[in-house]
C-alpha cells in the first residue's frame, strides 16, 4: 500500500487517527451535555439537543476545535470538563510499533493537529506521542484549519517539505481533500476512528483499519533513497 522509500516526511493527525476518538465523541455528545445541564440547569435531552447544533454550526472552521471559544460561548470550564474522562484517551492498536518503526526509519514524523493547544497538551500528558514526534504542530498556530489548503501552503512556509514525498494520515476527508488539492501525494484514512462506532465502508482514500497494516517500515540504515 505504502511505498516508504517514496516517502521522507509523515504528516500525522492526532485524534481519530493515532487516538481513539471515542473519547472525543463521547465527551462532545454525552459528557459536555450533562456536565453544562448540572451547572446550568435544563432538560438533559434539549441540553444536548441544543448544544449539538450549536457546535456543528462551527464544523470546518477554527471555532469548532478552540477550547477557549466554547468555553466562553457555554460559560464553562472546557479543559476541566475534559480531564473529568481524561481516563478514556487512549491510542489505537498497533499506534506505538508504528510510531516506533517511523522513528527508526529515514522519515520525519510531525503532528499535524486541528487540535486546541490546550487539548494537544492534555493528550500528550496522558499518552508517550511526545517522544516520537519530530514537530508537533497546531493549526490555531497557523490561524487555518486543516480543512482549508490555505493551511497546507502556510504549513510549508513556515517548515519546509517536499509535499511529493509527504505522507498525511488523517481520519477526516474534508482535510485530505485539502491536502490533496495542495498536492501532497500520499494520503492514507482510518476506518475506523471511533472504537465504539461502526467500520467505515467505500471511503475516498486509501484506508487502513490498524497501523499494523502498514508495516513494516525499512529501517534507517537499510533504505535506499
């Protein structure tokens, strides 16, 4: 599937891709509404009906992912309420021996995040994907989400790459379209990024359901770029 001597640098989404996003999914439809009924009272059922609708109408854009825009949009404390389940972040099967077959290859691995900082800092605080990382980089830094290509062109000015020999893994198709568009050359999804929801059939891209699928990876001293 992947031609890894074609490839010097691994774009690498966080969320649905290296993490399960079960946790996500989970606290934006269940925990929040819950949470924000017990601090500000209301029918659970209207709460979380409300509150859906309110955070899909940001969908694709930077609002969506910011921390600090829904919490002052819900008056809430969002990264408390996400440290309340923070024991559900966890990675996919098989994240670590790809992650450790990347870092003993000739590629570099950087995260590529729509991720809030504030979300970014409490997934690494409970997950290693720190140490493998050669960048780790948030789209509010570019001031774009993933989903605009702008952000792909802005990523390039500020760290070089050659988008011919980049790989992106991502779990959302709106951004490898962007990615595409861009000219990235090697795009790969997830199946399924949520754990608890079904396989995702007839997908656009390229699709795996475990990194496992993808290795092995030649080591550093044996390719021959």
């Amino acid at each position: 599937m992947i031609n890894w001597q074609e490839i010097d640098t691994v774009l690498l989404d966080m969320d649905g891709t290296l993490l399960d996003l079960h946790y996500d999914n989970f606290f934006w439809s269940q925990h929040l509404p819950k949470r924000y009924a017990e601090i500000h009272g209301g029918e659970p059922e209207q709460v979380a009906h409300d509150l859906i609708q309110r955070i899909m109408a940001e969908r694709g854009s930077l609002n969506w992912y910011c921390l600090d825009y829904w919490s002052s949009q819900l008056n809430v404390d969002i990264v408390a309420l996400k440290r309340e389940i923070a024991h559900l972040i966890a990675p996919h099967p098989s994240t670590a021996d790809f992650l450790s077959a990347l870092d003993n290859s000739h590629c570099e691995t950087w995260l590529v995040t729509n991720a809030h900082r504030d979300s970014l800092n409490l997934k690494l605080e409970h997950t290693d994907l720190a140490r493998w990382m050669h960048k780790m980089i948030t789209s509010h830094e570019l001031a774009k989400p993933k989903e605009d290509p702008e952000f792909w062109h802005r990523l390039r000015q500020h760290w070089d790459f050659d988008p011919a020999r980049t790989l992106l893994v991502d779990d959302t198709a709106s951004v490898l379209d962007a990615a595409a568009k861009f000219g990235i050359r090697h795009l790969l999804t997830l199946r399924q990024p949520d754990s608890k929801q079904a396989i995702r059939e007839q997908l656009t891209y390229p699709a795996i359901q475990h990194f496992s699928e993808v290795l092995p990876i030649p080591k550093r001293e044996t390719y021959r770029g």
